[in-house]
C-alpha cells in the first residue's frame, strides 16, 4: 500500500460538482493498494498515517502527530500511485488491486484510521474526483508499506 501524505490547513473533494467531503487542518492522503496488500498493509499504513510527526510543537519543530493535534484526515484512492513509467510512455498498473480488493482494503484503511481516534473524509472510490487543498508547509511525505521508499 502507499500514500503521498500532505500536511493541510484545508482539503476537499468533489465529484460531479458537488461536495463529497472536506476536512480543515490535517492531512489529505492520496491511497493506493497493491495486487497483494493484506490486513497487515492497512495496519501499517493506518498506524503511520495517525502517529507521523510531521506537525509543530511550540518551538516550532516537526514533533507533533495528527492524534497529538486532533487533525482530521481526508483518504483519497488513487490507484495510479502504482502506475509503472520506466518503460515507455504510457504508465503500466499491473501492481494496483482490482477494483473489489481495492475497494474492500481502501474502506479497511478508512476505519483503520477512524478505529484510532481521528475523523477521517473520504474520496468516493472509482469517480472522477476534483481535490482542492492547501498544503501546509508545505509538507508532503510518501508511504509505502514495503518500504521501497
């Protein structure tokens, strides 16, 4: 599983022009589940995603975690996160789950995060979605659960 991680003072998503859902301060997540991601995937990233200290203390320092300031969470699908380009032109994606097991760990992520304390907004799976944030920092971090990067 990966996700591109953006610390944000706002965030939302639409779909056919209207609001699907927005949060304030947190973090919009761009998610992406591989062909052989299983619970212990959603685990890992759910766990990094709440506990990532990438938010300032009072000294100004990236010490804090989304549970340490309350932020809320807006989860993206994006299958394309496992887009291949080394060869060619056009993106391969023989790594990104079918739709059904995409869907299922997606959702699993979803309450995976709520589970810990955090509200979290979703994208609405398989549309074309318009998002609109303000990265903060700005802070952008990337997540894999295989740790490939």
């Amino acid at each position: 599983m990966r996700a591109v991680v953006q610390r944000v003072s706002q965030a939302s998503v639409q779909v056919n022009g209207v609001l699907a859902a927005s949060i304030g301060e947190g973090l919009a997540c761009l998610v992406a589940v591989r062909t052989d991601d299983t619970d212990g995937d959603v685990r890992y990233i759910g766990d990094k995603l709440v506990n990532l200290r990438i938010f300032e203390d009072d000294a100004g320092k990236l010490n804090r975690s989304l549970l340490e300031t309350g932020g809320e969470a807006l989860l993206i699908s994006q299958f394309t996160l496992y887009g291949d380009a080394r060869k060619g032109r056009r993106p391969g994606f023989s790594d990104a789950a079918n739709g059904e097991k995409a869907l299922a760990l997606y959702e699993a992520l979803c309450e995976e995060v709520a589970r810990k304390g955090v509200r979290v907004g979703r994208g609405v799976f398989g549309a074309d979605m318009k998002i609109a944030l303000v990265n903060d920092g700005p802070v952008t971090i990337l997540l894999d659960s295989r740790k490939e990067f």
